[in-house]
C-alpha cells in the first residue's frame, strides 16, 4: 500500500508495523480493508461487530489491524 496511505511505526528499535494515517481519504483506507479481509489474506472477524477489535470503529483502526 502507499505511503501516502500508511506509515511504519517502530517500537523499541525491534519491531515494525504498519498504521494508517489517519489524513487518509476514507476511499483508500476501505479498498485496503475489502482487498486484505475480501481475498481471505487477513481474518478480519475480530473487528467485525461485536469482535475484539472492533472498538474503536473507524476505518483508520480497522485498516491498520487488517494490515
């Protein structure tokens, strides 16, 4: 995905991930979300309704678990 559109972050100098900003357009952040949870390369229940991720329900938070 575009820089434009996530960043890494990196915690203690070990890890790396990847968060969306949150400057990015709504479009972007949920084509992410139907390509990565759609093709079945992401178990996307924990931030269906009701899942352990869903709050909080935005579509920066929940694009930045599915990535």
């Amino acid at each position: 995905m575009s820089g434009a559109f996530f960043q890494s972050q990196q915690a203690s100098g070990r890890k790396v991930w990847c968060i969306g900003k949150p400057a990015a357009q709504d479009i972007y952040l949920i084509r992410n979300l139907e390509y990565v949870c759609g093709e079945g390369a992401v178990d996307c229940t924990a931030i269906q309704p009701g899942g352990a991720c869903y709050v909080s329900n935005s579509l920066t938070a929940h694009a930045s678990y599915a990535m």
